[in-house]
C-alpha cells in the first residue's frame, strides 16, 4: 500500500485536529479567538483551506502540497516589501506549509455584474506592476524560497522539460499530436532565440503570479480597483516580470472576443506605464508579447504539476489537456494564444 497522498491526510480527523490546535495557538499568539465550529469547505490535490470565525472575523488556514509550498514562505517575504497589496498572515509555520490569512473581503469576479472586467484590469495591473517592481531587489531571497527559477536564460531549458511532459499525451492523441510534437522539436532553436532576445529587453525578473485572474484579486468595492491585494500565489515563479500579463491579458481577451481589441490594448499599455523610464514604449511591447508567449511554457509546467497530484479519472475529466494546450498555443501566431 502506497503512502497516503496530501489530499488523503489533510482529510483525517487527525490532521484536522493537529490544524485546529496550531490554529487556535497562532490566534491567540495575535490576541485573537475563535468563535465557531472549524469549516473545511475544500480539500484540493495541491492545498486545503479551514475557515473559522473569530472575534476578528472570519480566518482561513492553508496547507499546500510540496509542490506549492513556497507560497508559504513567499507570503512572509510579501508582507515585508508590500504589505499594502497582499494579505497579511496571521500566522505561518514553514515546516509543514501552513498559513493562516484574514478574510479579504470580496473579490474582482464578485464585481462584475457592476464593473466590466477590462474597465478593472486596466486599473488593477498598475498596482501589480508597482508590486513588481518594489520585489526586483529580491529576486535571490525568492529562489531561495523555492520559487522556481523561469528567467529567460533558463527558459529553453524549460521548454525541453514541458516537451518531456506533454510528449506521452501527444502520443496517444495519434497523427496530429505526433505533428503537433513534431513541430514544437522543429521549433527548439525559434524558441531559443525568443527567450535570447528577451533577456536582451527591458524588464528584470521579478515575482510572477502565474495565474493573475479575477478570481485572485481582492476588491473591497466596485470602486476600489486603485488598491487592491493579490492573493493565492501557489503558482508564483520568478520570471520576466511582464510574463504576469498572458493570463490577464487572456481573460480579457476572451472577454472581448479579439486580442488587437483596444481593451486589450488599454489593459497591455496601462501595465507597461509603469515602465515608461526603462524603454521606449515600443521596446516594452516587444518585451511584454515575448515573455507572455514563452509564459506559456511556464503554464505547461504549473499545470503539469496539478496534474501529477490528481488522481487519474479527476485529470481525465478536467486537467489533462492542459499542459498539452499551453505548450501547444507557444506556436500559436498570437502572443497570447489563437491564430
């Protein structure tokens, strides 16, 4: 009998106990009670949450899997460079991957019956950016953490291991997975020279969010769009910083229908604003379709990470083909995916 996987664990009784009494501790370390019965409204392959209400409101603990544990310590290294723009922890414990997290209020999605979604990211990426920026200097304290190293110089590299994962898929998708696969190893040397000019262009790396959506941005109102925080950075790397911009970027070109729409645009030149000293805007473009192109082999592997943790009828049902569609849209003439 094989171990037992995190999912397994974080639902005994026993785990939830040893959570409830670390919580409790960390409360009143902060001067804080609980009030109420623990939740745990999801267990994941890769993190869980309890809830509790307190005498401050209502409190989240996390566990996250080994895959995504540095977000733990990531969130330590956010509360002391940014702690405007993020949550801040009530409690940690960096051996076992836990965190505990104030309610933070309502989220973007919450809020578009209200506010349209490109109107909202045209605000919000600024703030981002700035977060970006203000985290420059601590790229080493980042990889440190165990954030995974995606700068250009070492993306070729990663291409080849996104090949690797995705390459049993391909097979068994018959003739066009083997001519999709074919074309993505003819493409080794293009994919090269992407990630060579993009260390070349302006923007040092800095924290990647890897799934900025609006699902992961706390607005307090409709009207708070000028300071929001970021949360649920599980999938954070450190990367090109303008690579943050394909999944915003993607979901708003969804949400409008054509990536040259000037919503898009808005949204694109409202984030590079904040790097007006470094380039021309020209240059910041370039760099801003490079790093969120070669972001998707970043994708690849975040998603294959999920992927491997789940269990085989969850994946065939929801996440299979995901890391296969990331690597595969790399191709794609769009920077952000589509033809």
């Amino acid at each position: 009998m094989g171990a037992m996987s995190s999912a397994e664990i974080w639902g005994s009784a026993e785990w939830r106990g040893a959570a409830t009494a670390w919580l409790d501790d960390g409360l009143a370390d902060a001067g804080i009670e609980r009030t109420g019965e623990v939740e745990q409204p999801h267990v994941r392959p890769w993190a869980t949450v309890l809830r509790a209400p307190t005498t401050a409101g209502p409190v989240w603990l996390k566990a996250t899997a080994p895959g995504t544990s540095a977000e733990i310590g990531l969130y330590a290294l956010l509360r002391e460079v940014v702690p405007d723009q993020v949550l801040q922890p009530i409690a940690i414990d960096l051996e076992r991957s836990w965190i505990v997290l104030p309610d933070g209020g309502p989220r973007l999605d919450d809020w578009l019956t209200e506010v349209d979604l490109a109107e909202a990211m045209a605000e919000i990426v600024p703030a981002y950016a700035r977060l970006q920026r203000a985290l420059v200097p601590h790229t080493d304290r980042m990889l440190a953490l165990g954030l995974a190293d995606m700068r250009p110089a070492m993306l070729p590299q990663r291409f080849e291991e996104a090949l690797a994962v995705v390459a049993p898929d391909l097979e068994r998708a018959g003739e066009e997975g083997r001519r999709a696969y074919e074309q993505l190893l003819a493409a080794h040397d293009t994919v090269g020279s992407w990630c060579g000019e993009l260390a070349g262009l302006p923007g040092a790396a800095s924290v990647d969010h890897s799934d900025l959506h609006q699902w992961n941005v706390l607005i307090g109102r409709p009207d708070g769009m000028a300071r929001p925080r970021f949360y649920d950075w599980g999938d954070a790397v450190v990367a090109h910083a303008f690579a943050s911009m394909l999944v915003p970027l993607w979901f708003v070109q969804e949400h409008v229908g054509d990536i040259s729409d000037p919503r898009v645009v808005r949204v694109r030149d409202a984030y590079l604003a904040e790097f007006d000293d470094l380039a021309p805007r020209r240059e910041l473009v370039r760099a801003l379709e490079l790093a969120c192109r070669t972001g998707k082999i970043v994708r690849t592997l975040t998603w294959a990470r999920a992927v491997e943790s789940l269990a085989g009828a969850e994946v065939e049902a929801e996440f299979a083909r995901e890391p296969y569609m990331s690597v595969d849209s790399l191709l794609d003439d769009a920077y952000l995916g589509g033809d």
